[in-house]
C-alpha cells in the first residue's frame, strides 16, 4: 500500500489540500479543493471524502463532495462521476477507453488535478447529475451560474466556521 502524504506536504499541488481525517486511519482522507480561478467556481473552499479501498492502488477510491456544490459530474448527493474513479478495465456502455478510466498509477495529485480540471471544464455527455447538465447546456450564464454562485458563497460562510 503506498499513500504518500509526505510528499504532498513537500510538493503541494496549487487547488487543493489533503490530509487523513484520522491519523489511524489511512483509507480515509478529506480534501479541499479552492475553486479554479476564471471559472464559476473561483473563490469557493469545496470539501471532499476520498475513501480508498483496501486494495488500493489496485482499484479507484470513491470521491464525495460534503460542501454542496452543483456540476454535471457530481451527483445530487455529492458523489463524484469522472472517469479516472471509474473502475480499471473496459466501459460496457463504450463510452470511455480504458486508459481514461483509473490505473495504479494515479495518486491523490492526479485525482485532484482530474477534479480540479472537471470543475473548470464540465462533461455533460455522461452526467452523475441531470438537471445540472441540462442547465450547463443550454443556459450556462443563467439557472446554472446562480445554482454555482450559491454554492460558491456557502462553501465560504462553512469554510470560516
């Protein structure tokens, strides 16, 4: 099993930060990710779960967001829908080659550089959420940038409490 926390202290990834929840427990991390500059998002303080499994690297942990946040590839209830957390191996629907979905290879930085990079750039194609995508899709400077700014604005009232 290879986590490398130490190394994240030392080389810090710009977007996010992440640490274990409970210094016993080293499948379960929370993660901040500071919303992208230039996107809807900027100025939000998002908080996250990775939970890993335990034959990690093996397998993708499952990432969900606990700080609200509406984007086509988060569910409703936090869970997050990217294709680097997709189980390794063949799509049964076709959609996404295997080299998308999750290697061993991928480490905390990959997953938060993926998330970082799905925030300022949305996939409605394969949505975890329905109504965010629709939104996204066909009025992204309407519906859908009051649901984010909402967001946003609760994520930093909750970051300061």
């Amino acid at each position: 099993m290879y986590f490398n926390q130490s190394e994240l202290n030392k080389n810090p990834v710009e977007g996010f930060s992440a640490g274990l929840i409970d210094d016993d427990d080293i499948y379960k991390w929370e993660v901040v990710i500071i919303g992208p500059q230039d996107t809807l998002f900027e100025g939000g303080f998002f908080k996250a779960y990775l939970t890993f499994p335990y034959d990690y690297p093996l397998r993708p942990p499952k990432m969900k967001f606990i700080t609200e946040i509406w984007h086509p590839n988060v569910a409703k209830n936090g869970d997050v829908c990217i294709s680097i957390l997709h189980e390794p191996g063949e799509d049964k629907f076709g959609y996404e080659k295997p080299e998308e979905r999750w290697l061993p290879i991928h480490t905390v930085e990959t997953i938060m550089i993926s998330v970082i990079s799905m925030l300022a750039d949305p996939n409605s194609d394969s949505p975890a959420n329905v109504d965010a995508a629709k939104e996204w899709r066909e009025d992204p400077n309407g519906e859908f940038k009051r649901k984010v700014a909402r967001c946003v604005r609760k994520s930093q009232e909750m970051a300061f409490d």
